[in-house]
C-alpha cells in the first residue's frame, strides 16, 4: 500500500469513526430521554392513585366533621344562643382548616420529581466519553 493509500484509508476510518459516534451518541441521548419519560411516568401514576385517596379520605372526613359540628352546635345551643354555638363551632372549623392548608401547602412542595437512573446514566456516560470512550 502507497503513503497515499494509508492517507486516504485512514482518514475514511477516521471518518467512518466520527459518523458511528455521533451516531451512537445521538441514539444514547434518546434512550436517555425515554428512560427519564419512564421513571416520571411512573411517579405520575403513583402520585395519582395517592391523589385520588387522599381526596376520597378528605370527602369522608368532611362529612364526619359536619356530623361532629351539628351535634357541638346542638349541645352548646343547650347553654347559649344558638348563632353563638354555631359562631364558635364555625370559628374552630375555620382555623383548623387553615392549619391543614398549610400542612397540606407543605406537604405538596416536597414532591420534587426524580429521575436518579437517568442522572446516574448520564454521568456514567460523560465519565466514559473523558476515559476514551471505555464504559
């Protein structure tokens, strides 16, 4: 094989080599990609059902403390004005409510959507591509 020869080889593998990779890493990054979709799907659906019953367990609650709050007015109505027992019993639903809004506020903040496969991946990825493509 001629000097020219080598040349003209080499450099058709050195861009056989170069299309491959970013070939690969195009692939790469889509299988990142639906893995990230995969791992937030299942979060969503796990938040859903949850959703769902706490929102079931709430309408339940909701009706016991309507049931609680009449027989609170009726026994206070015992002592005082009715509208007075009805006024404290309203008052005391009033702050509980706004305790549990900012329980619940608290609560909802902290779901951060993770995606710890996808982000190990990743580095894994970029650690191989500094290492000379070694994974």
């Amino acid at each position: 094989m001629s000097v020219d020869d080598r040349q003209t080889h080499t450099a058709g593998s050195v861009g056989t080599l170069l299309s491959q990779t970013a070939q690969q890493l195009g692939q790469l990054a889509k299988d990142e990609i639906r893995l990230a979709r995969a791992e937030m799907g299942a979060q969503r659906r796990n938040l859903g059902f949850g959703g769902g019953l706490l929102g079931a367990a709430g309408l339940m609650a909701f009706i016991a403390v309507l049931a609680f709050a009449g027989a609170v007015v009726a026994a206070l109505a015992l002592a005082m004005p009715v509208w007075a027992a009805a006024l404290i019993v309203g008052m005391a639903a009033a702050l509980a409510a706004g305790a549990a809004a900012m329980l619940g506020k608290k609560q909802v903040e902290r779901v951060v959507p993770t995606v710890e496969a996808t982000v190990d991946n990743v580095k894994a990825d970029l650690a191989a591509i500094k290492d000379g493509g070694r994974r």
